[in-house]
C-alpha cells in the first residue's frame, strides 16, 4: 500500500488520475471500479449513491454513478467503454462504505471493458501512478486525506 | 479608460468583450427599473450587511453603471458581485435605485456567459442546483448535514442523526421524505425538465459544471423517456 499525505493507494490497481477512480484487473476480462481514497476524502461522508444500470453500455467518461455528499454532488466518471456487468447494491443501502473502504467493501460496479488495453494506457499502475496522484492532490489545493467514515486497508 | 483600482486583475481582457457583456446587462429588461442617479449620500451602503464584512459597496454599482466604466464594471462581474447577499436593503435609496438588483442582473450574465467567477461562486452549491433542477425543491432534511451547515449550531448533528423519525412525525404525509423537501409528482418532474431544457437553462449548467451536467441529463432522460419525450430532441426556444 502506497501512501502520500495519509491517502492511501493499493499497489495493485490501475489508477486513473483524472477521473479520481481506481480499476481492478479481475483476470477474466472485467475490472472492478471504485473512488480513490482522494476522491472519498474531497466528498467527505457520502449521503447518496445512486449507481448506474447493470447491462449497460458506458461510454468513457460517462457517469457510473451520482455520488451525493453533505458539500458536493457529481458523476463517477467511467475509465472504460463497455457493459456494466454487476453495479455493488451495498454502497446505494450503506454509502458511506465508500469513504470506509473505498478499495474493499465501496466498489461501485464491474465492468466488461470494450477495449481494456486502450483504455488502461490513460491509466498508471501502482509505483507509476503516485506522480499524477500527488499532481491531482496538489492542483486542487489538498494537504491530506481524511477518513471521516474510518478505514479498511 | 482603465478600472478605478490600482490593482485591477482583468486588464489584459479585450475592451471588446467587457463591452459585450456590458451591453447584455444594460440590454436586460429590468434594467430601466435599477438606476435614476445617484448623489453619493451612502444610504445604500450603511444598510449593507455585506459592506459590513467585505470589501464591498452598492454605490460603487450605482456609479460604475451611470459612468459607463466598463473596465470597472469588468473587475466588480468577476469578483465583488459574488459577495452581494441580495437582501435589498440598499433598495431604501432616496432616488430609488436598486444596486442589489443591478448586481442581479450581473450575475446572470455572468453564469450566462459561463464566466470563471461564476464556476467558482456556485461550486458550493452544486448540490444545491442539482436538488432544484431534478426535483423542484430546494434544501432537502437530509443536506442539513454538521459538515455543510456548521452554522446551524450543534443540534444540527443530533437531528441529522434521527431525521427519519422526526420528519415522521410532521403531520402530512407529502413530508415524510428526508432526500426531498416535500415528494413531488412524476407529473411535476417531467414539466420542470421540458422548462429547464426548452429555456436553455440546461445549456448553461453545461457551461458551468460538466459533472452537474452529465447527472442531471442522466436523471431527466429517464424520466422524460418513461413519459414518451426524447431530451436531444426538445428544443431550447429562441430569445428566452
């Protein structure tokens, strides 16, 4: 586990450093999707999180899901075109599973991607990614992460 | 002709596009109703709440406006108008001038215009927007969380925490809602959509924050699309 001012970053996701969200490899052509813990961090406690459909075609770029904080409203933005296989019903019953475990139990969907090597060449892994998460960290003014929920390594 | 402040920020903007966006505010029609002179007696500004807290004065619209000083008029769209609290109390004016609505107007432009001013001003209330643009009301129970309402003291955190049950306990069945202010009808939702997209109100949520964009296209597009109307194909009406 990868650390920069209290954020935490596992070193074996794909890290994508506009969108703010992670992708992991499942090995059979899908990739998990969830919020990075600065995107947690900046929502700070999540009140509402409204997924996108299972079976549906997303573009990238487009919203997987509303996330809905005490300060903040705004999209997940997806780092892959392709079909939402499974959405993480737990996150809309308890939301605030993403700011507690952003990494583990606050995943938000599984996607089949159309094209996975295209769209994981926008994306860093591991070692790699730390530069351009320290660069979004910085250009938004952010000193540290905060885990108001707690947090599940 | 340069601004009145020594340490103007937007000098370097062309005289051409702070005289376009002068011209928008002049050419409102509520204009006529804002300004009839003004003699400088500060009526305006004793009454201010925010001319108490900042660096900001209602006369300085009253004479900006009259004196046509666009520079000026350029600094004061991409900063002071945003400390304004448009409580109108600078309406007492003797000759009846109205800067807060002076300041109205302005800000309109500015969000119309997708100025950067305006992106950052409203970025606190996207949630804000957002609730109003998908559902019709406003402050929803359940924003009225410590973290976003520090100011509404410490009971805030104590009914946040039973908000079900208190809104429970509020007599009509319309406000046993803690996401809405009141429930509001499928009916109600898809004509407030049609309004929002056929004003070009839509238009202009797109220029100012994309991500509010993008969920609120989202939410409408499924309900117009249960209610037989295709959001693409609505048409935003000339000269709204």
């Amino acid at each position: 586990m990868a650390e920069i001012a209290n954020c935490q970053f596992p070193e074996d996701l794909y890290y994508h450093g506009v969108n703010n969200v992670w992708a992991r490899d499942n090995g059979d052509g899908t990739f998990t999707v969830g919020l990075t813990d600065i995107a947690q961090s900046l929502a700070g406690s999540i009140i509402h999180c409204k997924l996108t459909k299972q079976g549906k075609e997303i573009k990238k770029n487009k919203s997987l899901a509303t996330v809905e904080s005490g300060k903040w409203v705004g999209p997940v933005k997806s780092p892959f075109d392709g079909l939402v296989e499974e959405i993480n019903a737990a996150v809309e019953a308890t939301p605030t599973l993403v700011n507690k475990s952003p990494y583990k139990q606050g995943w938000v969907v599984r996607i089949r991607p159309a094209n996975a090597a295209a769209d994981l060449a926008e994306m860093k892994k591991g070692p790699d990614a730390i530069p351009v998460l320290k660069a979004y960290m910085e250009e938004k003014g952010m000193k540290e992460c905060t885990h108001c929920e707690g947090f599940e390594a | 002709m340069s601004s009145i402040y020594a340490d103007a920020k937007y000098q370097d903007v062309s005289q051409e596009t702070k005289q376009s966006l002068f011209d928008q505010v002049k050419g409102d029609m509520r204009w006529h109703t804002t300004l009839y002179g003004c003699y400088e007696c500060g009526i305006c500004v004793a009454s201010c709440p925010s001319a108490r807290f900042y660096d900001f004065s209602p006369r300085v619209y009253a004479q900006i406006m009259a004196r046509e000083d666009v520079s000026t008029f350029y600094e004061l769209l991409n900063d002071s108008i945003w400390d304004c609290s448009q409580c109108f109390s600078c309406t007492r004016c003797p000759r009846q001038n109205n800067p807060g609505g002076i300041i109205t107007i302005m800000r309109e432009v500015a969000v119309k215009n997708g100025l950067e001013s305006a992106k950052t001003a409203l970025k606190a209330y996207s949630r804000i927007i957002y609730k109003v643009m998908s559902t019709g009301t406003q402050v929803s129970p359940d924003m009225l969380q410590p973290d976003f309402f520090p100011d509404w003291g410490p009971d805030v955190a104590a009914v946040s925490h039973n908000l079900n049950t208190w809104r429970r306990a509020i007599p009509p069945e319309t406000l046993h809602t803690t996401s809405l202010a009141w429930d509001v009808s499928e009916q109600t939702q898809v004509e407030l959509y049609l309004i929002w997209k056929m004003t070009g109100n839509l238009e202009i949520i797109e220029n100012l924050d994309e991500g509010l964009f993008m969920i609120l296209s989202e939410v409408m597009e499924e309900v117009l699309d249960d209610n037989g109307y295709q959001l693409d194909d609505v048409e935003v009406i000339d000269g709204v």
